[in-house]
C-alpha cells in the first residue's frame, strides 16, 4: 500500500511538472516565427495577388525607382536612412522588398530582421526576375 501511495505521489509531480503552471482557462500566447526569406518571382507575383494587406518596398535609388517599379511600391533606398525609415512600419504587417538583382533586398531582409519585422519576402532575383517572370513595371 505504501509503495502505491509513493507511486502515485511521482506521477501526480511529473503531470503537474508537465502540465505547465497556467491557471484553468489562461493561455499560453507563443510569439510568431518570423518569416523572413528569398522567394522567387513567380512567389512574389502570387503574393502580391493574394490581397492588398502586402506592402511592397523598392530599396533602390530614387533614379532606379523612377526607371520603373512594381505598380503600389514605395521607394525606401537602402543606402539613405532606410533603418530609420522602416523602422516607422508596423512589424507585423506583410512586405515584399526587392531591388535590381536581389543583393541589396538580402541587405534589406536582414536588417528588418533585426529591427523586429515578422514577415518579410525578399524578390529573388530582384526586379529583373520580376519582369522575367510576366510581372508588371510601373514607369
């Protein structure tokens, strides 16, 4: 009898100690897994088909942007004051950053990254595959 009390005593502290520590009824709100990659063109043409909650970034220079652009894109050249400027973005929106060939959008997914943005899509290839690809270019 005693060896069946000690018994039971075990398992009710390893169910206790695997049950967590929550309250009945609270929950446990795990943050989101940043989504933070390089898809391809034809991605990026569905993506920005899917809705208009996707913000699109241009991280090209003024000039490049004025050459043309993905139609709705904003233009935040990376080598001006773009830290500061996407920093004024909500984190958890949707965006699709892209650049002439994809170097400088890589440069842009990480440092919105680290900024804290949840979800950012990097256009492969950049503008070039976009267009490659059947996207259109607003001039």
């Amino acid at each position: 009898m005693r060896n069946a009390v000690l018994s039971a005593g075990v398992v009710l502290l390893m169910l206790l100690a695997v049950s967590g520590c929550t309250a009945p009824g609270e929950s446990i709100e795990n943050d989101p897994v940043p989504t933070l990659r390089t898809i391809t063109a034809s991605e990026a043409i569905l993506l920005t088909e899917s809705g208009p909650t996707l913000t699109i970034i241009d991280v090209r220079r003024p000039d490049e942007y004025a050459a043309g652009h993905i139609p709705g894109a904003a233009n935040i050249d990376i080598s001006s004051s773009f830290a500061d400027e996407v920093g004024n973005l909500d984190r958890d929106g949707s965006y699709l950053i892209y650049c002439a060939a994809g170097v400088r959008g890589e440069s842009a997914l990480k440092m919105m990254g680290d900024l804290g943005f949840t979800e950012v899509y990097n256009l492969g290839g950049g503008i070039s595959a976009w267009q490659r690809a059947g996207g259109s270019v607003a001039r």
